[in-house]
C-alpha cells in the first residue's frame, strides 16, 4: 500500500506499467478537499477483508491529520517570519538571514552590506489618499525592490514604510552602492494607483559587515543611522561613516527622545520678524520650532519635524508649540505691540480632524482677533489633495484662523485651485528670492507671483532676503512683507521683545 498526492497520481496514471489498483481518496478532516490518496494495488485473487477496509479507511483518518497539522505547522511557521501585508521576510527573519550571511562571510572572507530603506513621503500618502492605496504602494515597492537582486540576496519589510535588503558574499564595498543606486532608480518613476499618481520618495542607509559591524543588532541599528543622515539631507542614500556617525541615535532611539521632549517641554520656539516693505515697520513674526535637545544642544527643525510626522508625534508636537506660541506672545502685546503670529504647521492639519479641532479649541481661548494668528501650510501638501485642503483651510477659516500658502512656487499649484483657497497670503520660497537680483529667471518667477497673487487679492512675503539688492528688488515689484537675515535672525521671545523696542521704527 502506497500514498500519493493528487499530482503524483496523475503523473502515475500515464505509465503504461501502472499495476491494477485502487484510488482511496485522503478526505480533508475541515474542509470537502481531497489531500491525497492512498493506492491499494489489486490482485485477482485477494479480496481485502472488512477488517483490511476498515484499516484503509483508519489510515486515510489519520493520514489526512497528519497533513493537515503539518499544513497548519508550515503555515503558522511562514506567518510568524514574514509580513502579511507583502509576504516579504519580517524582521525576525531578515535578523536570522544576515547571521547566516555573517556566517558564511566569515568562512570565506567576503562582505555583507545591509540596506535599510524607508520612505520619505509615505505618511503624506497615507493622510491624502487612504490607507488602501497606501498599502497597495507598499505592496508595489515590495515587488520593485526584488528587480535585478540576486536569488541570494533578501528583501524585507522591517514594519510600517520601512524596507530592509541583505546582500551576501559581496566582493566590495561598491557593490552595496551600486545596488542602493539601482533600488532608489526603480523608485523615481510616478505610478498611477486608484486613480492617482503616485511618487514615492526614499531614503537609504547602508552598513558593512565587517567595516561596521559584526552582528545583526549592531548592523541595523547603524544602517539605520546612516539612514536618517540620508533623510536630513532630503533623501538619497548615505553609507555609515564612523567618524561622522559614531554617538548618533538611531531613529527608534530618536523617537523615544523626541517623545520624551515633548512631554518633558524641551520644545521651544524662536521668531523672525516679518517686514512691511511700504512702512519698514514689523508688522508680524513667524514661530520657528526648536528643539533644546539635553545632550545634543539646539536641534533644527529638520532634525526632529520628518520624524514626528512619520511616527505621529506631530499632533502632540504641533500643538504644544502653538501653545507655546501663543502664551509667549502675551510678552510683546503686553508692551502694546500688535503683531501678526503665523505658525507652520503640518500637512496633517490637514487630513486630521480632531488636530483641527483641538487648534480652533486653542485658539479661541487665546485672542478675540482671529487674524492675529496665520497657519502655514506648504504649496506641495495642499497640492497632494486640494479638494481636501480648500475644504479643511475653508472650515478653519471659518473659525477665525487666516492661512498662509508657504514655499510657494515648489508644488506646482493649479490656478484652478489657488483661487479656490481662502489664503490670506503666499509666501514665495527663498530659493527663487536668493539670487533673485542676479538671476533673472528668479526675477521674473517672483514678478509672476506677486501680480498673480495681488490679482486674487491675496498678500504676498517674500522668504530669505538676505541683501539690500533683492530688498530694494521685491520693494520696486510691490512685494507686500519679507523676513530673512537682512532684517533679523530668528531669536528666543524675550530677545524679540528687546529687538521690537530698538528696531520697529519705519526706514
């Protein structure tokens, strides 16, 4: 008596020489399936007895038990090592590959490279267009980062937008670069998902085995900061340099901290004066997140910002600094200066609809004025969803919260949109202000910009005047208000108030 899965039976049938026989299917014990079957040859001259039948059928019993638990084992073993969402190797798995590669790379003296990627702008995508496309954008970047690897190498998903490739037996340090290069290549393309266009952006962390590590936890966690060094830069990919990177967080560890600082009011705010070119008068300043890390000293908003929005500590963060704001402008008006305060907030205002009511809660507790305070919003996150933006910046607006449209000229505004929106002003990006009196390119951006937004009656600032040229520039262009250098750096409140009293006089 022999036992064969359905495809061995047909493959058995074909033979010539197959012997007389019976097919005794293997009944699946939960379902109407057939698992396989058992083939009882048959001879002429032998009948099998009651007690033999019986004995058959009790061998298919427990033949289909053992098949089905050895299904249900292989089944429960490949979810517990790999993600469901993607069906690519999980963190547990992606940990056990690398110790082999080690393994194996120590026998024969090769180099192991871990690539971490994880993607820049995918909370945006998750906030405009849903989760289900978000998914789908996660499964797409699944099946693009396996193009070209070798049937050695291994590509995982670590959790959320976070992508993990484990290269063996590499000969040199340039291989890793090379398929870093390639991964984020397969990335630059727009895709079209549900309807809409997708671009997805990344950043890469590489680590060496054995130039900067020797097992899996250590490789991780420094893939992981050269990583984030890639997202302060604005994506791309870095490798990890000890002498650079030595001390760094990693982002989790970062996380942690960010979290704790905020709990903890480590955030605090610096503001740069908004100039009216007409008076020369201040006529609003502009609340700039910091962060006085215990240990690293002040941080920049681009040091902390990205990673409160991907780990969704930005709700907790924007908050807290428009209440910081807001009680640290009590310091000037109680001196009788009037001032506009605009704040810049997150996309997630945005898509968030207890973050929008928690704002108008906090507002109106603080001034009777509504335009007092200005929300900025970039041009580029209005523009991932404008329909939902004209419809959150309206409902807010109606609460007495003016907005402002911030580095205006970088997301390719509608005009069919922008006049849609109830903005209070633009604020046209530095990077076309800069060079402005030497470029004329520049110049005739900003020119555009301001007869376009003084036609839909909208203010207009100018960000990042640094010289008297450009001033003297966006004054002859009737440019509405500018900040920047050449008027005054960022500085703490208490230090705004001492500034306000030497320096708000008109030119």
């Amino acid at each position: 008596m022999t036992t064969f899965s359905p495809s061995d039976l047909r493959t058995f049938s074909s033979a010539k020489d197959l012997p007389s026989h019976t097919e005794i299917p293997i009944r699946s014990t939960i379902s109407s399936s057939t698992l396989g079957f058992f083939i009882v040859r048959e001879d002429a001259h032998v009948r099998l007895t009651n007690a033999q039948n019986e004995l058959v059928e009790r061998f298919t019993q427990l033949a289909a038990i053992a098949i089905e638990r050895r299904r249900a084992e292989d089944k429960a073993r490949h979810q517990a090592l790999h993600d469901p969402l993607t069906g690519l190797p999980n963190r547990t798995l992606i940990e056990d590959r690398i110790q082999q590669a080690l393994s194996n790379a120590r026998r024969r003296q090769a180099i192991v490279a871990l690539l971490l990627m994880d993607l820049d702008n995918f909370k945006v995508i998750n906030d405009t267009l849903g989760h289900g496309v978000g998914d789908q954008v996660l499964r797409r970047i699944a099946l693009s980062l396996s193009h070209g690897l070798r049937l050695t190498d291994t590509v995982g998903r670590l959790g959320g937008d976070e992508f993990a490739i484990v290269l063996p037996e590499l000969t040199t340090a340039d291989d890793a670069e090379r398929v870093a290069r390639k991964v984020l290549a397969e990335l630059e393309d727009p895709f079209e998902l549900a309807g809409n266009i997708v671009r997805p952006e990344a950043s890469v962390g590489v680590a060496l085995f054995p130039l900067h590590g020797n097992e899996p936890t250590t490789l991780l966690q420094r893939a992981d900061i050269a990583m984030y060094r890639a997202k302060r830069r604005g994506g791309g990919l870095a490798v990890y340099e000890a002498r650079r990177d030595e001390g760094e967080l990693t982002g989790r560890e970062l996380e942690a901290e960010l979290r704790r600082g905020i709990e903890e009011g480590q955030l605090l705010l610096h503001y740069q004066p908004k100039v009216s070119l007409a008076t020369g008068r201040v006529v609003g300043v502009e609340g700039l997140a910091r962060w006085e890390h215990p240990v690293r000293g002040l941080m920049g908003p681009d040091q902390f910002i990205p990673l409160a929005e991907r780990t969704g500590l930005i709700k907790a963060l924007s908050l807290q600094v428009l209440r910081i704001a807001m009680t640290e402008s009590r310091l000037w008006r109680a001196r009788g200066v009037e001032l506009s305060l605009a704040i810049n907030l997150s996309a997630q205002i945005l898509h968030d609809e207890g973050l929008r009511a928690n704002i108008e809660a906090t507002t109106r507790s603080w001034s009777t004025d509504g335009e007092e305070l200005e929300l900025e919003i970039t041009e580029s996150a209005i523009m991932a969803d404008p329909e939902g933006a004209i419809k959150a910046i309206s409902r807010m607006g109606a609460a007495g919260i003016a907005f402002a449209i911030d580095d205006f000229g970088t997301g390719y505004s509608s005009l069919a949109y922008l006049k849609r929106l109830p903005a209070r002003s633009i604020k046209i990006d530095q990077s076309f202000i800069r060079d402005m009196a030497d470029d004329e390119r520049d110049a005739s951006i900003v020119r555009s910009a301001i007869e376009l937004a003084h036609n839909l009656h909208i203010g207009v600032v100018a960000e990042g005047v640094e010289s008297p040229r450009v001033k003297k520039l966006l004054d002859e262009l009737g440019c509405d208000c500018a900040q920047g250098f050449l008027f005054a750096r960022p500085m703490p409140a208490a230090e705004l108030v001492t500034w306000l009293t030497h320096n708000n006089a008109p030119d």
